[in-house]
C-alpha cells in the first residue's frame, strides 16, 4: 500500500527522532494532566510570603476551571522560591516513575521498542543517531543501554557526571540524547555548576534539580546552560536531518519545532508522525500547514486501528490494524 512505501521511504532517510511526552506515557509515566493533580496536592508552600499563597491559590482554582497546566502557569506570575517548589514536586513524581519503569526493565528485556529502533537503524552506515526530546525521564538511555549503545547527554560517562562537549567522547556508535528541557539526573551543585548524578533516589542536600517546568519562567531558564548548549546542538541536528520521526509529540514546544516545521515547509523534508492522538497544533502546523511530505497516524477506535493521514493522497483513512504506536510502525519499516 501506499502509506506503508512511503513509512519505508522516509524511514530510509535516517530520520531524527523526536520524543513527546506521549512516548513516556507509554511507559505509564504522568502526562500533564497527572502533573497538574500531583503539584496541587504535594507543592510545599509553607512560608512562602503572602503574594506567592495568592499566586498558588490563582494557579489552583484555574486548573479547576479546565485550564491546562502550561496555560495555568503561563497566566500566573510566579516567584523564584515558588518555582524552584513546583520544580522540587514536578521531580518527585516523575522521577519515582522513572525509577519503577527501569526497574521493570531489568525484569523484561523486550520493554523498549526504542531499543529496537535504534538498532535497526545501526544496520547501516550511520554511527551516530539524534534524538531530540522535551522529556525529562531516562527512557531513552535505559533503551540505548538494553541494546549495548553508547548514548551522550551533554556529559561525560560515570556516576558524578560533568558537562563536556560532543567531541570530548569519541565511540564507533553513538545516541545523542538532547533533553532541550532537562533531566531528572541533572543538578545544580554547591558550587553553582551543572553536574549529572546516576543511580540516586531523592535530591541531594544543597543540590537543586535542572528540569524547566511549564510556565513564566521556562524561556528565561533555558537562555542559560547547560539548556542553551543543548537546544543549540539540537537545532543544528534538526537543521543537518534528511527526515523526522515524531513519537508521541504534539508541537507545542517553542523550542524544537520551529526549525523542525520550517525545513518541512521550506525544503520539504519528510516527516512521520505516531501517536496516541494528533494534537490541534500538529494539525494545524502540519496537516493543515504546508509542509508536502508527510505521513501522520494516530489510534483509531481501538488500540488495532490507526487512523493515517498522507500527504501522497492528501486525505484521511483508517485501518485496522496497529501502526499508530512504536511497536506498530517498527512493523511498517522492519
């Protein structure tokens, strides 16, 4: 069939691939919604000053309204002392999540279809493979390390990892894992430095975690390092892409997509899409934007059908059968 020639050809383009929040919830991690419950009912903000209560108490009651969580706190104005609180919460819950998922992982080889993937596109010429993320979880390096594959964070290797540049590591093979939003095993140590720690279950005493939540202060976060390095590395590697492999992202980041849709409109690349559910803005940047080579497919009424979007015939089908989450597509391209 058409679609499926078309998977193969922009597969064979050695895409880049772009991790949303929907290939961690694959995994049963929180999607934003989970979030927005947990920080109302584990934020501490015990002493905080009376016009951070307020913020808090503003920020609470729109989210009862059906207000988003990134909406919500882009409409309140939020302190440094209550960010760096909500940032502390948004740690605990995700982090405890990540560690049961590697957890799993240890008992059940076969958990990461992103393993797979990765490998699979190793069958070739290629020694290195990007990956651009806005997640903060480990999932991608848990399946780089299931499947023997070397991955780079912006780190060295090693338990008290620091920030050392792409070319310090050389490999025959290598991930490159850009987390434009942080990690959970990043910190801000003592010192005032950024270092990452491995294999630790609760933050560090006088360390302060470095994942940049929704909100106020998110764009200002990220205009410092070690987040301006690594959105940098990831726009040159969006920018150097012949083709893109979108699982589980809705494009509502800032930060990768406009790079991403402009070399789709501009110089068409192609770009595959799965997930759980097309979001409004990928409908409307790509769908109904003007990028001409892309192929998106997202569950239909079951998990076994898909509901494809093509540009080769410029409509929507269904099929029954499951091509809209990881283990699905690897079907269409292996």
């Amino acid at each position: 069939m058409d679609y499926e020639k078309q998977a193969q050809d922009y597969y064979g383009k050695a895409p880049l691939i772009v991790l949303g929040s929907g290939a961690s919830a694959s995994h049963g991690l929180s999607g934003m919604g989970a979030l927005a419950t947990h920080l109302i009912k584990h934020t501490d903000i015990l002493g905080l000053p009376p016009t951070d209560e307020e913020s808090w108490e503003q920020f609470c009651q729109l989210l009862s309204f059906g207000i988003d969580l990134e909406s919500a706190l882009h409409k309140v104005s939020v302190s440094q002392e209550l960010t760096v609180r909500v940032i502390k919460a948004t740690w605990s819950l995700i982090n405890s999540e990540d560690v049961r998922t590697f957890k799993d992982c240890l008992q059940a080889k076969t958990i990461f279809p992103l393993g797979k993937l990765i490998t699979h596109m190793f069958r070739s010429s290629l020694s290195k493979i990007n990956i651009v993320t806005t997640n903060y979880d480990r999932l991608a390096e848990y399946a780089c390390e299931q499947e023997r594959l070397h991955h780079y964070t912006g780190f060295t290797h090693g338990f008290f990892r620091q920030l050392a540049p792409p070319d310090e590591i050389t490999i025959g093979r290598k991930v490159n894992i850009w987390k434009v939003h942080g990690s959970l095993d990043w910190f801000k140590s003592p010192l005032e430095d950024i270092v990452a720690l491995s294999n630790i279950d609760g933050i560090p005493d006088n360390y302060e975690p470095q994942i940049v939540t929704p909100g106020t202060q998110k764009y200002h976060r990220t205009h410092l390092e070690p987040y301006r390095s690594i959105i940098n590395n990831a726009d040159s590697a969006i920018t150097a892409a012949g083709s893109y492999l979108c699982i589980g992202y809705g494009f509502n980041d800032e930060h990768i997509q406009p790079k991403l849709i402009a070399k789709c409109v501009r110089q068409n690349t192609p770009i595959t899409i799965i997930t759980y559910a097309l979001s409004e803005a990928t409908k409307k940047h790509i769908l109904d934007g003007n990028a001409q080579n892309y192929l998106a497919i997202e569950r239909g009424a079951s998990d076994d059908q898909s509901v494809v979007y093509t540009s080769i015939e410029n409509k929507r089908f269904t099929v029954d059968r499951n091509i809209w989450s990881l283990e699905g597509y690897l079907k269409l391209i292996m």
